[in-house]
C-alpha cells in the first residue's frame, strides 16, 4: 500500500537525498537564485536524465518509467526538503495534462522529450482578476479553426513560462473552453519572468496577441479537474519535505544554542512550539500518504484526498516557516541564514495553484458538501 514507502520508494527518496546533498546544497542554490538563470541546468539534466525523476509517472509507452504517485511523492519530498530551484512540477503537470487528454499524436510527440527532460513545458490556465487557479470560461480566446487558431489574453503565474519550449494553454474557443499547444518560441508570443517572492521558484506573465496554436483534443475539463488534483500532491509533497527540514533544522539549532546556561530547547516556551510543529507535519504528511494512496489506488477518491493534504500542508508549513526564523532569534532573519528562504517558499506556495480558501471549495465539492 502507498500508506507506506516500500524499501525501493525509501532507496528512491535516499538516491534524491544523496543527489541533493551533493549537487545542490543550500550554497549552490544561493548560486543559482543569484544568477541569470532560473535553475542549475546540469543539476536539471542529471534529475531529469540519469535519476528519472521528469518521467516518473509518465507510461513506459511515451518514454516515462511507468512509475507510481507515491515513487513521485518519495522524490519530491526531498527536493523541497532541499528547496532545489527545478521545472520539475511544470513537467509533471504537463505531462499530466497530456496524459490526460486523447491526443495521441501530441502524446506520442511531447511526453518523450518530457521523460528524459530535454523539453521543459508549462501549464498555463491563471488569469488577472480571477479568483479561481483555473478558470471556468477563460478571458484568453481562440479564434479560428484547424492549422489557423490563434491566441489573445494574458496568462498569469505560469510556472516556468520563462523556460518552457511549449505551453498548454486554456482558453476559450467556439465550443468553449479547451486546452491549446503553444510553441515556446511562437510568433505574438510574450512571455516577461516574474520577480516573486520565492526566489527557487520560477514564474511568468505570459501575453497571447494573435499567436498560432494548435487545439489539444480531449475533454479538457476532465484534464484539467485532473492536474488539480496532481498539482495538490506534487506541492504538499515538497512542502512536507520542506516542513520536516524546518523542523529538524531548528531542532538542532534549540539543541546548541545556550542562554542563561541552558539549551534554548530546555524551556517550555520552546519546546511547545517544536511539539507543535511535529503535530503540524504528522498531521499533513498522513494527508498526504493518505492522498498518495487514493491516486495510486482509488483515483475516484484522490480530488477529496489531495485537497485536504494541501489545505493541511500548505497552512502547516507557512506557519512552521515562520516559526524556524522565529526561533532561530536574530540570525533567522538575516540572508545569511537559511530560513527565510523556507518561509518565502512557504508563501508563495500558500498560494500556488490556489490557495487555502480554494482548495477548502475544492475539497467541498469533492465531498458534494
């Protein structure tokens, strides 16, 4: 069952620890956020080509591993442990698009180089002004027909819009709302980086004024309402993993740090708020073992299952986020220090692909509350 790591889920999440320790350590990610770039494209090619991470669910038939949600979710947890600047759930989430859609040829064409990363793609559905991550009747239009559709709108925190070679893009058409693919280097395509608050995570405004696309067929209601639901546990994965770093990072910090001639972790004061933050991370990562297990298992369940984990994730690590530099004392707030950055993540992925008060709706409706 995927309550439970099997032992090679656990030689999985060791292989991506080890990875993490050794290539990307919180001062080569310093590197990276400070550079030009969005991610460490060796780093990128050797998760994506020589780990498999990009392919993991992707059937072996379009060139993935064929892998399970909860192998996903081993991974994932120790990239946000690490806070590894990656396109990673950009391409889980177009691969999960696709997946999800009937359109064999567009299959059969992306997933492939999706698999063995040497194409990054980007799911783009957030529009200015709507509450909603995905839309019911998106603002961006379509016109035309066949090889002569074009693109008019704005898309908004689209992730790694900066970096995609194509884009999924809703918009809507003459029968309605649908899923078109957009080249990343399009005519009429303007795509501007994003200065957000998370600097390992890579965002963009991306505006369609008459660019050429081609219409994805499929129900992309059905796929979309999918990619809800695997955007939910790819993210409460990584915020889980990042969590327990917060937590055993101050953990340790309350082991070593003396006043008044004891360990700050010696007074109640501090120990209740580091009880606290374990209770927050037991809670949401049974949540999301839980969520883990419905999508490999009981996909009929998954959209309730991984809405609750992320309503508990996301809420849990923001708070424990800012609990770490809290305790940390002064030094938590200086750059020198790691934890402000664990509580930048933990904002804007308190918001990311919905927010708590969307994923609560979400999870509602899921019940049919």
């Amino acid at each position: 069952m995927s309550l439970i790591f099997t032992d090679d889920q656990k030689s999985l999440a060791q292989t991506v620890k080890r990875f993490v320790a050794d290539r990307s350590p919180m001062p080569r990610v310093r590197e990276v956020i400070g550079g030009e770039h969005a991610y460490d494209a060796e780093v990128w090619s050797r998760l994506a080509g020589d780990l498999g991470l990009a392919g993991l669910i992707i059937p072996e038939e379009y060139g993935g591993a064929g892998a399970t949600h909860a192998d996903l979710s081993a991974a994932l947890r120790e990239l946000g442990a690490g806070l590894v600047p990656s396109p990673l759930l950009a391409c889980v989430l177009t691969a999960g698009a696709l997946l999800a859609l009937d359109d064999e040829p567009a299959k059969h064409d992306l997933l492939p180089r999706l698999a063995e990363g040497g194409l990054v793609g980007a799911l783009a559905v957030s529009e200015p002004g709507e509450r909603h991550w995905i839309p019911g009747t998106p603002a961006t239009t379509a016109t035309g027909s066949g090889d002569a559709v074009t693109l008019s709108g704005t898309k908004i925190a689209v992730l790694n819009g900066a970096e995609a070679g194509v884009l999924l893009v809703q918009a809507t058409g003459p029968g309605g709302a649908a899923l078109y693919l957009v080249e990343g280097d399009a005519a009429g395509l303007t795509v501007s980086r994003d200065a957000g608050v998370d600097p390992t995570r890579s965002t963009a405004t991306v505006t369609f004024d008459g660019t050429p696309a081609r219409p994805l067929a499929g129900d992309a209601a059905a796929a979309l309402d999918r990619v809800a639901d695997l955007a939910n546990l790819a993210i409460a994965a990584e915020q889980s993993g990042a969590m327990l770093a917060c937590l055993t990072m101050t953990t340790e910090y309350a082991k070593v740090r003396y006043t008044f001639g004891q360990p700050i972790g010696a007074y109640q004061g501090v120990k209740h708020k580091l009880a606290d933050m374990y209770n927050r991370w037991a809670l949401s990562d049974a949540a999301l073992r839980e969520a883990t297990r419905a999508a490999d298992e009981e996909p009929a369940k998954l959209g309730a299952a991984a809405a609750a984990a992320r309503a508990l994730t996301s809420s849990g690590y923001l708070t424990s986020a800012k609990e770490t530099m809290l305790l940390h004392g002064g030094i938590g707030f200086t750059w020198e220090h790691d934890a402000h950055f664990y509580y930048k993540n933990a904002i804007a992925g308190n918001v990311l692909a919905g927010d708590g008060d969307y994923q609560l709706d979400r999870l509602a409706d899921k019940l049919g509350v």
